[in-house]
C-alpha cells in the first residue's frame, strides 16, 4: 500500500450533521512518463440531489481546518462557491493542503465570469493555485484561460481529446496549444481517459498527466466514506 493511499484510508472522517454521510473518491492522475501517481481529484459519490454548493463547503470546510494531505488534490468548485466563500478561507486551505482549485467550465453572464476572473486572480496573488478544468467543452473557448492571470494547469475535456482523434485538424491546434501552455509552465492533464487508444493519443500529443477509468484500472482510486471537519472556522 503505498503511503498516500495508507494516509487517506487510515485517517479519521466525521459525520455529516444529522448523520448522514458525503462520500467521496480519490481519482489518480498519472505522470504519463513515469507511471506514477502525482496528484487527485476529489470527486464526489453521493446524493446527487445534494446541493453542488453544499458539497462545495464541506470540501473547503474539510481543507480549511484539517491538513488533509501533502500531494497535491484537485478540487472542482461552482462559480457561485468562488465568489461567495471568503477569501480567507481559500487561503487557510492553501496553507494547510497541497490543493489546486478548477475554475468550472459552466459560465453565466459576461459579468458574473468577469466577477469570478477578478475573485479568482485575486486568490491567485496570495497563493491560491488554479486549474482551468475541461478545456474544449461548453461555449466559453478561451475566454477562462486568457482571463486569468495565473493558472497551475489546463485540463483537457474527454469528449474534447476523443474527437481530436478523429480530426487531424483539431489534434494540430490541441498540440499546437499544449505546447504553448507547456512552454509557460503551464501542466497539461487529460480527463475521461477511458481507453488505451485515448491514452497513447495524449502521450502522442504532449499531454503529461492523465486521469479516468483507464487510469484506474492500473492505479485504482482511493474511497473516502465522508468528509466533514468539526465547525466553521
């Protein structure tokens, strides 16, 4: 068992008030290059009736109270989440947790993502670190990724690196972008890597780091029954 999976299945959970609980799952990301874990998403496996901005705060209430891990844990977070939680708290979970927050795909209005890009570039200045997640889904383009002043990584959509396969014009600009981002330091992870097929089109490209059920046949993920720290700090 290695160390990060012993930490996170041997650590304490704490009941969600009432007593019901929010389970989560642990996805890997995978170095392409050396097969080897560097990071997860946090991905949640409850009630999907539940509330995404409750989900939300008892992630953030969990990060912000508790060191939860040192590897770095992606966190997918709504716009509405970003803009209503305090800043402190965002920064007291930095300080505590390796975490890379994903600035959503779903925008609303000009303003509301003109709102969350000055929220989020902000949080940026005092540490906070960003991931632009499924990149080449929904409307937006490149509008979150050159809104932002600084983000650890571009998330590349599943359906998005699926396609590409199938369209040589599309895989020249993915490759011609994952360059550029690479070049200013920017990581590069594929997300829904289902297949084999998918993961060697990724590697063929330049994307780094997968994730998805492929992945996780080799490096199976990591089951946490809920996530609840003890108040509101």
């Amino acid at each position: 068992m290695s160390s990060h999976r012993q930490a996170f299945e041997t650590s304490p959970v704490s009941p969600f008030p009432g007593g019901a609980q929010i389970p989560f799952e642990l996805q890997p990301i995978v170095s392409i290059a050396e097969n080897r874990i560097v990071a997860y998403e946090l991905l949640f496996r409850g009630d999907r009736k539940m509330p995404w901005v409750d989900v939300d705060r008892a992630v953030l209430l969990h990060l912000s109270s508790q060191c939860f891990t040192s590897i770095d844990i992606y966190v997918n977070l709504t716009n509405e989440t970003l803009l209503e939680v305090s800043s402190e708290v965002f920064s007291r979970a930095t300080q505590l947790n390796s975490v890379v927050f994903e600035v959503s795909e779903t925008l609303g209005s000009a303003t509301d993502f003109g709102l969350v890009a000055d929220k989020v570039n902000l949080l940026a200045q005092r540490g906070v670190r960003f991931s632009v997640d499924d990149f080449g889904s929904g409307q937006d383009g490149l509008l979150r990724l050159y809104s932002l002043d600084r983000v650890e990584s571009v998330k590349i959509d599943g359906a998005f690196l699926a396609r590409s396969i199938r369209r040589p014009d599309a895989a020249r600009v993915l490759c011609a972008l994952i360059a550029q981002w690479k070049q200013n330091g920017i990581a590069v992870i594929a997300e829904c890597v289902e297949t084999a097929e998918l993961l060697a089109f990724a590697a063929l490209i330049g994307v780094e780091r997968v994730q998805g059920w492929h992945v996780d046949t080799m490096h199976p993920p990591i089951q946490l029954s809920s996530l609840w720290p003890p108040s509101w700090a």
